[in-house]
C-alpha cells in the first residue's frame, strides 16, 4: 500500500542540506533513486498508449487499451466497487477523524492523551496484513453470530484504516489554528454552536477536505485488508488487476493503472495545496 | 452614540464593575499557581480604567474573568449590578480587544465588524447601518472589502476595535492591545483610544504593563502585582503618592530613602539630620525605620553647604536623556540617588548639596 508522506512540513534545516549536496556521490545517488522510482511508471505510461499486445515492443500510438478498458465489463464493476467502498470509508472516516481532531486539539490537555493518540493512529503503526488477518476472523464470528453478509463489511474495514491517514491533516490544522479566534467569536456573542460554524468548521475545512482526499486515495489502492476481508463480487480495481497480471501483463491494465495514477497524482497535489495554504 | 456622549459625566461615579473577593487558581497541587488572590475592585461607569502591573501579576486573569473566558473559584463579579461571574462569553455584555487582535481570516473588514450584532440576530439593515458607523469612527471606510491579512498592524488593530464596539458593549475589554505596535504608531493608537472612549461612552477596562501608556490614557489606574491590588487611584496620584514600595518602584524613576519617624510626628528624619513633612498612607501610622520615595524631578542640585542643601553628596555620572540630564548622586549616607534637572553645571566628582520638595511620601512595604 502506497502511503503518500502526510507530513508536507519543509523543517530540514537549510544549511545542512547544502552541506549534504556537496558530499561526493549525492548527484548520482539522488538521480538513481529518481530513475528506478519513476522509470518504470513511465515505461507503464508509454506502453499503456501502445497499439501492439506487447508490452516491450513500441509500435503505434494509440487510445485502443482505454477503449477497450472502459468497455471490460470486470474493470466496470471493479471501479463502481472501489468508489463504492473508498466514497463511504472517506465520508465515515472523515467524520469521525474530524471528531477525534477536535476532541485533542479543543479540550484541556488530559491524562492519557498519548494513548488516545496512540489508539487512533494504531492502523499506521501496525502491520497491516495483522490487522487483514484480525478482521478476517472477527468479522468471520460477526458473520457467523448475526447471519448478515455484504459489502459493508468491508467499507467498515476500510473506514477503520482511513480514519488516521484523515486524521492527521485535519489536526495539523487545528493545532495552527488560533484558540482566541473561536474565543474571540463567543465574545462577540456567538454560542457554542455558532461559533463552530461560523469560526472553527470555515477555518479547518482545508483540512477536512485534505483528510478526506487522503483517505479516497489510501482506500482506493489498498490490497491486503481488501483481498482478505472483500467477498466474491466485491472486487475492487486493485484486486482485479491484480487478478489480471496472474495471467500476464496486458496493456489494458497499463491503461487502467494510468488512470488511477491520474487520480492519485491530482488528489495529493490538491492535498499538498489546501495543506500548504496556510494563514 | 450621540445620546451617550451627552449623558457622560451625569453617571460618572455609578459602579459599571464590582469585583468582590475574587480567587482564581491554576494547576493541582504542588504546581497550583493563585493568579488572583481575593482581589476587590469598583470599576465606575464611562471610565478609562487601567490594570497596571508587571507579567504574571494576574491582570490578564482579572479581565478574562470578566470576559468570562475563565470562571472564578472564588467571589462575585458584578456588572451594572447584576452577577456575571458564571455566565458564558457570549452572555455578557462585554467585548475584548485581542493582544493579537484575533480577527477572522476568513471574512472581510466589514463582516468581522459586523460579526457582534450578526450573531445577535440584528436585522441586516441595523448590522449594515453601524458597520459604516464604526468604520468612519475609525478611518476605515476605504478598506472594509479587504481581507484581514492584507491590513497593516494599525489597520487590524483598528478593526479589532471597530469590531468590539460595535454592538456596542457596557464594558470594553483591552488585553495589552498596542504591544505589538512600533513607537510612533502606539503614541497615536493611545490618543485615538482616549477619543473613543469620549465619544462612544463605553468603559473600557484597559490591560497593560507599560507605566507611561497608564499615566498617558487613564481616568484612574490599578496597579497590580503577585496576583493582588496594591493601589487604585488618578494617575497623579498613582505617580505623586505611590502608597506602596512596589508602586512607587514600578511607576517612574524614584529615589528610596530611609528615614526615621517617631510617633505622633509629621515630619521624618532622613539620614545626615534633615527633617521633612512625611504624607502617610491612608490609615497607617508607622514608626521607626521608613522608606520614604522622592522623584528625581522633585528634587535639585544646588551648592553644597547652602541653606536649602538637605543632602550632600558626590555626582557619580551624569546621564543626558534628551530633554535633560538625570545626575548620579553618592550621598553621603552611602546611598546612591539620581537628580533630574533640565541641565548642568556640575562635573563627575563635584560635591553638591541637594534640596528636597516640601514633602515626601511614606511607603507602606
């Protein structure tokens, strides 16, 4: 599971760099990480616009893989269940990271607070195919004592995974948000209620909205809880085209891996945007 | 506002605030830290009141209590004759002027200071109406479409007053709000403060640590330190009569002396045998051993030996300061004094002869 760094904070002291360029062998170094990193999505890149089956040989330029992606009935359905899943995950765990944010940035420092944090990061900390194999087999029981089946499952699943990675933008920002604000509008005799639409919820919303894109991506490319706690017909896009490169690597999948790295990309450049403006 | 320009002065001795015996602590246990400690003060209608006193003193606990940003452990609060000191924020008829101004990023000039009476459901033509109002009364009327973070220091601070008078508040609150101005801007913020507060009426309730800007704005002061009131009064009388060691030490440049009083008498004796009318605190009668304070100003150099010369001493350092010198004094008792005089003949070494004013003031420790 790629997780995007969700720290943007430049606080790599300035002349320690410089220092650090100068060290022979950094240029190379620094290059080689670029190339093996991005060399091979943009070999995919370029393939997934490749008239030939093949996917060494460059024949023609082409949008026949696309074409043909969108009209695969199983990428189809594999994409309407990702966004299913990673729509609702993002919604629940946006909520309740929003909750979570304002309950440890708006109250009193407490006892146990460590912990707290401890708790709501914990999908971070521990390894995710533990956490697969544990929701497996609770869920398992769940299933086995109620009878009740479906996809919601698995949306709860990826709700729980999401709610750190919205979480810790949506804190950030409360944390440089000025507490006399919200003070300074109960002075001015707004009420409780009022005073969180119309001062904290406007202040904070480009973290909210930074969580949540946060979250969308996580969930729409996570594999391991997927493949574990996800039923038949609950294939999402990553499972199928994992599903799909058992059987060799076709250019359809480049097209459609292309796509959601589109996605990606521009979700977390939004993200690094909202969170950079800062004021 | 008109209507309360001309009322002022008819009410100025009614009580706006009365604290009585107000306790506020911080922290549990070992680390509990008494801000206020059973302080009682009358602030009157339509004053200029300021809290004077050093960081830590509990000035900005006193007027976030009356803010209602913190709740009291201890004593009433007072305002216009009704109990504040346990409702919310947005329940007193109060507003603050933030040290950091605290306007909201996210709404223009205009919106924030229509923030008040928006959120008190005033109809939009009122809300409209007083925001040109308090923007002419500031000089603001060509920026309210800006954004708050396109404002220059003066400008927020501006608005932050615009914002707090606006619905128009029994008491106006100032947390230290000129700090973070440079000099020249501050000298012109203390002026205009003085003439809002003519114009509207308002009280303000006036936080700050710097003793010039207290003696520059205020109808009458309190001077506060380790969580209690020493003294409340003019400011001339703050400055001129300071009754506690603490107050005379923190406002202005003051000499200390020792001097022996002996009961029933009004004049002390200061050391080298020079007598002198002692001004009492009130209700205090001390004997023995007294600290007595002269300004720098009140005294003068003259020849040493002459009749009016009550004390002697050596000129250690002359210091020039602009609009006159402050002269460093050994006395010969051994103690060091400064004399202010607006210029000279004197030289470092010189023996000189002090006189002193008709009387001095006993401090209380």
């Amino acid at each position: 599971m790629a997780k995007p760094d969700t720290a943007p904070r430049s606080t790599a002291p300035r002349p320690k760099m410089k220092n650090l360029r100068k060290q022979p062998g950094f240029d190379t170094m620094a290059w080689a990480c670029l190339v093996f990193l991005y060399a091979p999505i943009i070999v995919l890149i370029i393939f997934s616009f490749n008239d030939n089956r093949s996917v060494v040989l460059w024949t023609e330029f082409s949008f026949r893989w696309y074409t043909a992606a969108f009209e695969n009935e199983g990428i189809r359905k594999a994409t309407m269940v990702s966004l299913k899943v990673a729509g609702v995950a993002t919604v629940f765990a946006t909520i309740f990271a929003t909750m979570a944010a304002l309950a440890t940035t708006r109250n009193p420092p407490f006892k146990g607070q460590a912990l707290v944090y401890a708790i709501i990061n914990q999908p971070l900390m521990v390894p995710e195919i533990v956490t697969a194999v544990a929701t497996l087999a609770f869920f398992s029981i769940i299933k086995q004592l109620t009878g009740i089946n479906g996809i919601g499952y698995l949306m709860l699943a990826h709700t729980v995974f999401c709610v750190p990675f919205a979480y810790m933008p949506i804190r950030a920002r409360l944390e440089d948000m000025n507490l006399t604000l919200e003070q300074a509008a109960a002075d001015l005799y707004a009420t409780p209620v009022q005073v969180f639409r119309k001062v904290t919820l406007p202040l904070m919303a480009p973290g909210i909205v930074a969580g949540a894109m946060l979250a969308f991506v996580v969930s729409l490319d996570d594999v391991i809880i997927t493949l574990l706690v996800g039923g038949p017909g609950e294939t999402t896009l990553p499972i199928y085209i994992l599903g799909q490169i058992r059987r060799g690597i076709t250019p359809e999948i480049n097209a459609v891996s292309t796509l959601l790295l589109v996605l990606s990309v521009v979700l977390v450049s939004l993200f690094f945007f909202l969170g950079n403006r800062k004021k | 506002m008109a209507q309360n320009g001309v009322s002022q002065g008819a009410d100025t001795h009614k009580n706006m605030i009365l604290a009585e015996g107000v306790v506020k602590t911080f922290g549990q246990g070992e680390h509990m830290v008494t801000a206020l400690d059973n302080v009682s003060v009358t602030i009157r209608q339509n004053e200029f009141f300021t809290l004077l006193g050093p960081s830590g003193c509990g000035k900005t606990t006193l007027l976030r209590l009356i803010a209602g940003f913190d709740l009291p452990d201890r004593g009433n609060i007072l305002l216009d004759g009704q109990e504040i000191g346990h409702l919310p924020p947005y329940k007193r008829p109060v507003n603050t002027v933030f040290q950091n101004y605290a306007l909201f990023p996210h709404m223009s000039v205009a919106r924030n200071i229509g923030f008040g009476l928006e959120m008190q459901g005033r109809p939009a033509k009122e809300i409209s109406e007083a925001t040109d109002r308090m923007l002419a009364l500031v000089q603001m009327e060509h920026l309210a479409d800006r954004q708050t973070d396109q404002l220059s220091g003066g400008q927020q601070q501006r608005v932050a007053l615009a914002r707090a008078l606006a619905p128009h508040p029994k008491v106006l609150l100032l947390d230290e709000p000129l700090s973070a101005l440079d000099l020249k801007l501050r000298k012109e913020m203390q002026i205009e403060l003085k003439r809002l507060q003519h114009e509207t009426g308002i009280t303000f309730v006036f936080v700050t640590h710097d003793q010039e800007e207290a003696l520059t704005m205020s109808d009458r002061i309190a001077v506060m330190s380790a969580g209690d009131i020493l003294q409340v009064g003019p400011p001339k009388e703050i400055y001129n009569n300071p009754a506690r060691r603490f107050v005379a030490d923190f406002i202005g440049d003051i000499n200390i002396l020792e001097a022996d009083l002996t009961s029933g008498d009004t004049q002390a004796t200061l050391p080298g045998g020079a007598r002198i009318n002692a001004i009492l605190p009130n209700s205090w009668a001390p004997t023995g051993r007294v600290n007595v304070a002269i300004r720098p100003e009140d005294m003068a150099l003259t020849q040493p030996g002459a009749d009016n010369a009550a004390l002697h001493g050596t000129v250690q350092n002359i210091v020039y300061f602009g609009s006159g010198h402050n002269v460093h004094v050994a006395l010969d008792s051994g103690l060091d004094i400064i004399v202010r005089c607006a210029g000279t003949s004197h030289e470092v070494g010189a023996l000189v002869g002090i006189t002193l004013p008709d009387a001095v003031q006993v401090l209380v420790d």
